[in-house]
C-alpha cells in the first residue's frame, strides 16, 4: 500500500503535512514526540477520518484492523462474547475465539470487559483487531498499559503475525521499536521526518569514548580525524561521534601510535533508536 502527499488539517491545524511512504510486509514501527500527527495518521489508514488531500493506493481493497490507544470495548460482554460480536459485525465466520484469545495471551475469562485489567483489554482489543483476518494491522501504543511480561508477550505477538500481513504501530517504547521493526517512520509536527529500516537509519554511526593515562594532548591532535564528525572532552575522556565506525576507529588507532601515548580505556559505543530520536528532536 502506498501513501503519497498524505495531509489532515482541523480548521488552520495541519495535524499531518504531506506525508508520502509506502507499507510492505512486516512490521513498522511509527515514532514521534506527541502531537507528532501519529495517531492522525492512524485514523486516516483505518478510515475513521478522511484526509484533507493526498492518496492512499491499494487501501480500498484490503483488509484493515485496528486497536486504538484505548481499546473500544463494550463493557458488559465476556472476552468470548466480545470476539462473537466483532465475528458478526465483520461478517466472519469459522471463527474460534478461544484459540484466537489464547494467541493473544488472554484466557477465555468469564468477566466482562469493564473488569478485566488494563493489560487483559489490551490484549482483547488486539485479539478483536484480528478478527477479520487483516492484511494491514494498526496498533496505537499496543504495550502502553502492560506489564514487562505482557510486553514481551506482545512483541512475540507481532514477530508471528508480521509474517502474514502489514502491521504499523505508534509507540513511545523505542528499545521495542528497534527489536521489533522491520521498517521505522520518523515524524515530526506532521511531518516526515525520516524512514528506512533501523540498520539504515542508524547507520555506521558510533560514539567512541578513549582515556589515555598522563594525557598530554589536546584538541587540535583529534580534531582533523577522518570518519569523525565532532570531538569533545568531558574531565578525562575523549569522547568522538563518528559518521562512519570502521574509518573513525582506524583514524583513532593511528593517531595514538602517531603521538605514542597509552591507552587507559577504548570503548565503542553503538547507537539506538532512542538516541536517534533524541537527536532529531532535540
């Protein structure tokens, strides 16, 4: 499915701006500080609203489900009762909801939704989200109101379903983002900020942190190293953001044979998704 020029005003609010990307297989992952326009974005694919302009290709012949932040459940039916009703209203039938509970991780518990736990109707909004079958899978911050177990359970959920369909979530957990994701969106006041997957996106970047014993040296013996961006030093630590690891950590090595000086500590530190997001949004 392809979004091109994608764009959600509210009166003189551009909530999205012109956003263009396409959906594959697998699971994206949609980041953003919030108001970035991420749960906008998910009502337009889900059809809940319509958007301002722009195209969706391909969105009027799949299947699409969809778990808001808060689960819309009606509170007087039962976990089974619950996937029986979606059933009729989708028109699906040959449907079991209690394998389709037990694949969420919720036993087929004889309460009704209004008293279950955040986590249990979390996973009962997603079991209803599957219904269907969907081909494309929405997700508003499926892991928001679970518990470290229930998390894992979740993401061991998404690693089995990707296989079969499209899944795009909006998350704020970025470790999970960065474990779970096959592609990331970046957005960022409506826009799109950055996409690829997270190896692209993260690139060959590193930060590498070196302490010499006696240092006798200053700025200007780092500062005209290639693969290396910005040096500065915070006490005794040289710290060097590097745009390309393997160029930067070959420079440093020569550099320190170049001035004869010994080497207290070398480390090597790979970024994530979370302190790429924290650059961007700084």
């Amino acid at each position: 499915m392809k979004v091109t020029r994608l764009t959600k005003r509210f009166g003189s609010f551009t909530a999205l701006d012109d956003v263009s990307f396409e959906l594959r297989p697998g699971c994206t992952s949609l980041l953003g500080e919030n108001g970035a326009g991420k749960t906008t974005l998910l009502n337009l694919l889900a059809r809940v609203t319509d958007p301002t302009s722009g195209d969706m290709s391909g969105h009027d012949q799949i299947r699409v489900g969809y778990l808001p932040q808060r689960p819309a459940l009606y509170p007087s039916l039962t976990p089974v009762e619950t996937i029986r009703y979606a059933a009729e209203l989708t028109g699906t039938k040959h449907v079991d909801p209690i394998q389709l509970l037990k694949r969420v991780g919720l036993e087929p518990v004889d309460r009704s939704a209004s008293n279950l736990s955040g986590g249990m109707r979390q996973r009962l909004g997603i079991a209803q989200a599957l219904v269907h079958d969907p081909e494309l899978l929405l997700l508003d911050e499926p892991v928001s109101a679970l518990d470290p177990r229930g998390r894992r359970e979740v993401l061991d959920l998404l690693s089995d379903l990707k296989r079969e369909r499209m899944i795009l979530y909006s998350t704020h957990v970025l470790p999970d983002a960065e474990e779970a994701s096959d592609w990331v969106l970046l957005l960022r006041q409506g826009k799109l900020l950055m996409e690829g997957t997270v190896t692209d996106l993260l690139g060959s970047k590193s930060t590498i942190e070196l302490r010499l014993f006696d240092d006798p040296t200053s700025g200007t013996d780092w500062n005209t190293l290639a693969g290396v961006r910005r040096v500065t030093k915070n006490g005794s630590t040289w710290t060097f953001e590097s745009t390309d690891r393997d160029i930067a950590e070959r420079a440093i090595l020569n550099r320190i044979l170049e001035l004869n000086v010994t080497v207290q500590s070398l480390h090597v530190g790979h970024p994530s998704l979370e302190s790429l997001f924290l650059e961007v949004n700084a």
